[in-house]
C-alpha cells in the first residue's frame, strides 16, 4: 500500500513540518486513488521516520485528518519525541504532535486519526478534549476503525470540571507580554502562548525554538481535563521542529529556545528547565512572563 504513495508527499514534509494542506492533501488523494482514511494510514512510516525515541527505541506514527475552516480537509503528520535524562512526563506522543500540528495550522476538528500502535491511556484522554471525541475514528496500522468513546468508555471528560470539549474552537487568549520584548523569537513565544488551551490552570504558555540553520518553531500548551496528559509548550515546540526533520536526520538541539507563560495556577517552567538542561545542557532557556490582559 505504501508504494502507491507519490514520492512528492514525503518529500516535501521536512519543508512543511509535517503538515499536508488541503491543496496538497486533495493531490496526494487524486494520485494515490487512495481514500483518505488509507491515505492516512499509508502515511504511518512516513510519520514514524520522524520519532526520536531514544529511550524506549519504539517508533509511533500518527496522522490526523483535519477539517480546516470552510470543510476542507489537511492532513497532521505526529511522532513521539522522548528526552534522555529528562522526567518521563516531558514525552510527546505520536497522537499529541499530530492533534498540536494541526490545530496550529488552524484545523477546525479532527474527523479521524490513523495511529501505527493503539493509543496508550494518556493519549486516549487528550483526545478527549477534542470536540466531537466520541465520534473521532481511530484507525489502526494493524487493522481496526474504532470510535473513541469504544476506546474510552465511561470516561471523564471537560464537562467534569465545568468545560466543553474545546481544543480546536478555544479562542485566543488576551495576553500581555510583560517586558514587551521586540525580539522575534520571543515576539513568536508570545503569539503561541495567546492560541494556548490552558482552561483549568488559566495559566497560557508558549514557546519557540531556533534552530542552528534559523529556522524557527513554535508550540503551545494543550491542557487536559485530566492534568497529567497536557502538552507542555516547551515539548511542543520541539517536536514541531522534530517533524521537520528529513528521515535519518539526527536531532540536534535547537540554538535559542523561548518560553512566555502567564504563570498562576501552573507554570512550565522548572519542567521546560528539566527538558532543556537534559537535550540541551549549555542552552539557558529565556522565559518571559505574560499576564491575561
Ligand atoms: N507512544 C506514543 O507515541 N503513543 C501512544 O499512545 C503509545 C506510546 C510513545 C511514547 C513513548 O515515546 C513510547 O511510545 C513508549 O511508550
Ligand atoms: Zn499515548
């Protein structure tokens, strides 16, 4: 199945981050005749070849299928990114890059996600903040088309803690970057932390790595209901630069690396520390303090 996929796809991917716009999604439908659930699972090892897993050594795919503005459909591109010597909490998982890509792409909702192994517990949850969780297909590499609420039943969603399932409608947050910095990174770090889903800390973050050839990435915090599986800013601006890898590219530190929250009730801080000083240890992270306006 994997063959019949145009090689353009792949190949353009380090160039995009892994993200597959609607123009480029509706080509890759009419050259491969695939439909886009298999398109999706077509695309696991292309997705796969990103992950950087050097503690467990276990590789995940994962490929989402956007509805953008206006109904078309995109597709995100997401691999697990784990920090040797860093807290295990700091792990991104293949489910989180992709849900975190396309909603900074400005997805609407996800319709499904194809995955190469069946989502853990943690990634199960996450999902849960998504609106229309219920009805998200899960399709399995190794065969399987499930609803979450089959994978999730019971489960303990927002509307626990007062919320909707929000994290692709959440507007963006008002904040003031406190020292008003001009510098373009932190100018980035600041335009992240306003598209946080931060509703149960009311605490934004967001973040933005440089890299050594001047590239840039950005990543914002993505809270869960449940606390313990939400994405940290930090975390999701690496793994946005780790899908902008070519496969077999090794991943090297970035060269500046920005975090600006409005911290509260939770802050990323000591964790973004902790990430850094174990992938990047000569690397000082900057961080500037935002506050709700
Ligand atoms: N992993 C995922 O990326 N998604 C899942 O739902 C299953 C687990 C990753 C996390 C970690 O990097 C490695 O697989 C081992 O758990
Ligand atoms: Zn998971």
């Amino acid at each position: 199945m994997g063959s019949a996929l145009p090689a353009w796809i792949a190949e353009g991917l380090a160039e995009s981050g892994g993200w597959l716009d609607a123009a480029k999604f509706a080509r890759a439908l009419a050259e491969s005749r695939l439909e886009a659930g298999a398109l999706a699972l077509a695309l696991l090892p292309v997705a796969a070849a990103r992950a950087h897993a050097p503690v467990s050594g276990f590789e995940v795919g994962a490929v989402a299928l956007a509805t953008m503005k206006g109904g078309s459909e995109a597709l995100a591109l997401g691999a697990n990114l784990e920090f040797v010597g860093a807290p295990l909490e700091g792990t991104v998982h293949a489910e989180q890059a992709a849900v975190h890509l396309a909603r900074s792409h400005g997805a609407q909702r996800l319709r499904a996600l194809a995955l190469s192994t069946a989502p853990c517990g943690h990634c199960r949850q996450f999902l849960q903040e998504t609106e229309g969780a219920e009805d998200l297909q899960v399709l399995l590499e190794a065969g399987g088309d499930h609803r979450l609420v089959e994978l999730l039943p019971h489960s303990f969603g927002p509307e626990a803690l007062g919320k909707q399932p929000a994290l692709f409608g959440g507007g963006s947050a008002a904040l003031r970057l406190r020292d008003d910095s001009s510098d373009a990174l932190v100018r980035d770090a600041f335009e992240a932390a306003c598209l946080a889903h931060a509703p149960y800390s009311r605490s934004p973050a967001g973040a933005a790595v440089l890299r050594a050839d001047g590239r840039s990435f950005t990543g914002c915090s993505l809270e869960s209901v449940a606390f313990n599986p939400s994405l940290g800013a930090l975390a999701a601006a690496l793994s946005r630069m780790a899908m902008a890898r070519t496969p077999g590219e090794a991943f090297a530190p970035p060269v500046r690396a920005v975090l600006v929250e409005a911290a509260g009730l939770a802050s990323q801080r000591v964790l973004s520390e902790a990430l850094l000083g174990a992938f990047a240890p000569r690397l000082a992270l900057e961080v500037h303090a935002a506050e709700l306006a």
